[in-house]
C-alpha cells in the first residue's frame, strides 16, 4: 500500500492540474509503485484491456505504456467529470526500472 502522504500529493497535484488545463506529472516510479499508486487511486477498481476505473468511474489509472513521441514509458491517473465524459485531471507517472 503507498502511504498517505503520496495521495496527498496526488490530491495536490490534481488541484494545480485543473489550474493548469488538466496535466501534471507526478514524477518517477517503478512499475510496481506506479500500479499501487493507480490501486490506491481508485480502489476496488473496475479493469478493462487499458485501465483500471473506480466503482464511481471518476477516477482512472492507465497502466505503464510507452509513449511514442516522448519515447517514454508512462502511467496515468485521472479523474472525470462524469462517468464516460471528459478526463478533466491527468497526472503523468514516468516508468523507471527499479
């Protein structure tokens, strides 16, 4: 389990997101940091092929994927505004081997 004060910082970081258009990173993880930080994010979680979602779906955590144009491997957390409407906040987690 990651500790509280991680969520804090991801309640933070998705206040300044919205002050922000929406993306901030949230720095860098190891894969299995990133994936207890997107359980932590939205608990009980419902899965698909992409992500995990809330029960509320409000909150969503994106599994490690590279990004082709960064050419990067990154997690995502996000929040929206309505179950199956617009991703308001996303917090950008960057992969690194541990």
């Amino acid at each position: 389990m990651v500790n509280a004060g991680l969520i804090q910082r991801l309640s933070v970081a998705d206040y300044r997101g919205k002050m922000e258009g929406g993306n901030f990173p949230l720095g860098k993880a190891t894969e299995a940091t990133a994936n207890e930080i997107g359980a932590d994010w939205v608990g009980k979680a419902l899965a698909d092929k992409y992500a995990n979602f809330s029960k509320d779906r409000l909150h969503s955590y994106r599994k490690p994927a590279l990004k082709k144009k960064a050419n990067i491997i990154q997690a995502n957390v996000e929040a929206w505004d309505e179950p199956g409407g617009t991703v308001t906040q996303n917090g950008h987690i960057t992969i690194v081997k541990g």
